[in-house]
C-alpha cells in the first residue's frame, strides 16, 4: 500500500500529517465497537441504527488514518482514503460516502431516506472494516 496519495494531500492541504497516538487510537476503536454492536440490536429504529453504524464507520476510518499519522478535519475524506489507510475497496468506501451525504441530508435539511437494504449493508461493510482495523493496525 502506498501513502503516497495521501501525502500528496497534504500538499493541497487537504489532510494534515500528526503523530499517532495509541490512547486516541484505542479509543475510536473501542467507541466503533459499542456503536457498531448498538447498531446491530433490531429492537432500535432503522434511523438510529443507521447513525450509530456510521458513526462507527466514521471512527474507523478516522483511526485508519491517524494510525498511519495522518488526520482530516473533512468527515467525507476519511472514507475517500480507505482504499490508501485500510486497503478497502472502493466499491465499499463508496457505500460509506453514500451514506455520508445521507447523514448530512438528515442533519442539515431533517431529511433522512434509508432503506434497510442500504442499513444491512453500511452495518455489513462497517463489520468488516472494524475486522480489517483491528487486523492490520497494531501496535509493532
């Protein structure tokens, strides 16, 4: 895997390089995982479930780049960066962005359209990004 992408986005100033910090690091891991197992109890609305699934999404792919020292202030650049942070493919981060702007739509304009089509598979992929994070992110 190459960072070489990401530091060209420093460059641009899109991202910023900052040391990694373990505690910081274990803590949006241990936080994605409540969330994730929270999102998975079908006794919660589809709505809920949907935002802590991608909040949890959010904190992996967060903890995907501050452990290769990087870290933006963009929540739709920690997903764009998977595929460099976490050797994700793209199709996957792509569902991951989908779902970003479906948060916002839900934040910003009160609107949120899912279906649970779309749930299942953010929670699917959330799984497998929190298998892949605690597989390949540890301490050397």
């Amino acid at each position: 895997m190459t960072l070489e992408k990401l530091d060209n986005l420093v460059k641009i100033r899109q991202l910023k390089t900052e040391p990694f910090d373990q505690a910081e690091f274990d803590g949006m891991v241990a936080s994605a995982k409540r969330r994730l197992q929270d999102a998975m109890l079908e006794a919660l609305s589809e709505e809920s479930r949907f935002s802590l699934a991608y909040g949890a999404a959010h904190a992996l792919s967060l903890a995907a780049m501050r452990w290769h020292g990087y870290r933006s202030d963009n929540r739709y650049l920690v997903f764009q960066c998977l595929e460099y942070t976490a050797n994700f493919d793209t199709q996957k981060w792509r569902v991951l962005d989908k779902c970003h702007k479906l948060r916002n739509l839900a934040e910003y304009e009160g609107q949120l359209d899912i279906t649970p089509q779309l749930l299942q598979e953010l929670i699917s992929i959330t799984r497998e990004l929190f298998a892949r994070v605690e597989a390949s992110c540890k301490p050397t």
